[in-house]
C-alpha cells in the first residue's frame, strides 16, 4: 500500500508542477489531488481509530497477545488497504479524464509555450493558441472576415428595388468590405444563439450608366457625359468606417458533453441566418476617372468629393451562412446622397458575399 500510495503522489506531484502552465489542466489535477487526498486521509484516520481500540483489549506483554496484537494490526492494515484502493478505482474515470488533459497538454506543449496552429474549415480557417482548448473555449472568438457587395441605387419609395431600371448607377460586384467581429453566446451553454459586433471597412463605388461619369461644382454632384476622350474605368468612391451588431442563429447545433454539461460543439460547419443592424461613419469619398487620349494611353484623375454625400449611414443587414461562406442582403436606412446630389436614386442597397475569414 506504501509503494502505490508513494508512486501515486509522484504522479500527481508531477502532473501538478507540470500543469502550472495551463489553468484548466491544474484546476482539474487540483480538483482531482484533493479527492485523493482526502480519501486516504480519512481512511488513515478510521484506521488509527481502531488501531487503538485493538490496543485497548488487548494490553500485556507476553507472548500470546504479542503475537495475536501483530496478527490483528496486520489485518486491520489491509482491511484499510483494501478500502483505500477500491475508492481509487472508483475515481479511475476521473483519473483518466485528468491523464487525457494532461496527454494533450504535453504534446501541444512539449516546451511550455504558446503558438498558433490552423484549422480549416469551409470558407475560413481558425487561428488558436496551441493549448488544450475547452468546448466552452469556442464558444467565443474574434473574427475578421473579407466579402464583395453588389451596390444599387434605389428610391425611398422602392426601397428593395435592387433590378429597378430607372436608376442611374449600374448593379454589379463594385465593392468590397473588411470587418473585425467579436462573437460570443447568447444565454445556456446549449443554445444556438450568438451575438456579435466590431469594427468594419466599407468601399462602395457608384458605376453611372450609358457611359456617364460623376462630376461637381460649387453647388452640386451630378452625371455627364465624358468628354476628355476614351474612358477605361470611372467610379464614386465611398469609404466608411462601420460598427456592425448583429446577432446569429445556429440552425443545425451540434453538441458535446463536457464533465457532465452539454455545450454547443462551435468546431463543427453550421449552417446560420444572422440579422443586425450597423452604423458608420464616411472617412472619405473621391470620383475615379482613367481614360485615354490621342496623346497618352493613360490618363487618371481622381478628385475629392466635397457635396453632396451624406457623412452617416445607418442600416440593417439579413443573411444565410454555411461555415465562413455567408449571403447576405443589407439596406442603408438613411440616404447616401443628399439633396445636393442630382440623382434620383440615393438608397444604398446590397447583395454581399462573404467569402473569407478567419478566427483568432
């Protein structure tokens, strides 16, 4: 009993020197050490007990209750052996569930130290420290994702008229933004809610059509025709800074058992719809013209819009992802252009696509 007991401490005392590096693998081993303990220090205790119950009958030197006194300590002794160890093998699961931890910690930290390893998944790819990470541990992350928008124009009396032919700017893939989303569970370990926002960069261009191209002067922004030679690529730029807060909506969770609680597994593609709404700020905004003449094959100009842009935006976004693919359609509820623009379509709309991102 001495040997197992002595080779047990050993165990621990080395498991738990060795996981001072990593909170969750002590907590366990802590958790665990004092069962141990405790076990056998209260057996210990019941022993010593009876051991002088023993000496108490049986008092005298001679032979006989020498002999009979040696004979009875030696049974009490494996009596509480006996017990001793079949309390630790009732905590063998326990055990082997610490030993699993420990096995990970010790191949994901073969020097005591942190990296980043990769996991792929559709459409994004997961960056995470290299150490033993909980189902809880997933449940929250920070997120930067990549996507390109379709832009529209459409009139506050048609706000959903993404194909409508009266407007002046072309539909098409001409924008594009970048957004850093923190994201994290809404209520119980089990539920398929999450909430998220952050930080984003919007692009939007504003392609005229029938060859047009924006233009200002004192007083307004408007559309004419070019007429400085060949044009290649024209183009309104609008350049936002954005606070997304949007909140998403697992549709096919997945769940695992962790020390008897049940998590949503976050390692597995889910398919989700997310809604929100987003505010954002115009940093900048510019007309693009490149165009040749007969005298040079490339000519660029690019002029800073100064009327005729709203400086605020405020909208609501709806979508469908799968993985880190998602689609989604937005709406800016204020008017990207003002009264000073002569358009007559002035309503952001967007078909997005959202292609990449990546979780730290």
């Amino acid at each position: 009993m001495k040997t197992k007991i002595t080779l047990f401490t050993a165990f621990l005392l080395s498991i738990c020197v060795y996981a001072q590096d990593n909170k969750n693998v002590s907590s366990e081993m802590d958790k665990y050490t004092k069962k141990i303990d405790s076990i056998v220090q209260s057996e210990k205790t019941n022993m010593n007990i009876e051991l002088d119950k023993l000496d108490e009958r049986l008092k005298g030197n001679n032979a006989s209750v020498t002999e009979e006194k040696s004979k009875r300590r030696k049974e009490i002794a494996e009596k509480y052996e006996q017990i001793i160890n079949e309390k630790i093998e009732n905590e063998k699961s326990e055990l082997e569930t610490a030993t699993k931890e420990l096995v990970k910690f010790t191949v994901l930290n073969p020097n005591k130290k942190y990296s980043l390893t990769v996991d792929s998944y559709p459409g994004g790819v997961l960056f995470r420290k290299k150490r033993v990470m909980l189902p809880k541990d997933y449940l929250h992350s920070v997120k930067l994702s990549v996507g390109f928008l379709g832009t529209s124009l459409v009139t506050k009396n048609e706000p959903l008229g993404f194909f409508n032919g009266d407007s002046e700017i072309k539909n098409g893939f001409n924008s594009s933004y970048l957004a850093l989303r923190y994201e994290n569970q809404l209520g119980s370990f089990k539920s398929p809610f999450f909430y998220r926002f952050g930080v984003g960069y919007r692009s939007d261009r504003f392609v005229p059509k029938q060859d047009k191209v924006f233009s200002q002067n004192e007083d307004y922004l408007y559309l004419h025709d070019f007429t400085k030679g060949a044009f290649k690529k024209t183009g309104l730029y609008n350049c936002y800074i954005t606070i997304p807060l949007e909140v998403k909506w697992v549709l096919n969770p997945k769940y695992v058992d962790h020390e008897n609680v049940k998590y949503i597994d976050n390692r597995k593609t889910q398919m989700y719809i997310v809604a929100g709404l987003y505010g954002g700020v115009r940093v900048t905004s510019f007309i693009y013209n490149k165009f040749s003449t007969d005298y040079s094959k490339r000519i660029v100009e690019r002029e800073t819009v100064s009327n005729g842009v709203n400086n605020f935006l405020v909208g609501g976004k709806f979508g469908i992802g799968y993985g880190g693919v998602g689609l989604f359609i937005q709406k800016d509820f204020t008017p990207t252009f003002n009264n000073d623009a002569l358009l007559l379509s002035k309503y952001g709309l967007q078909v997005g696509l959202e292609l990449a991102s990546i979780n730290f």
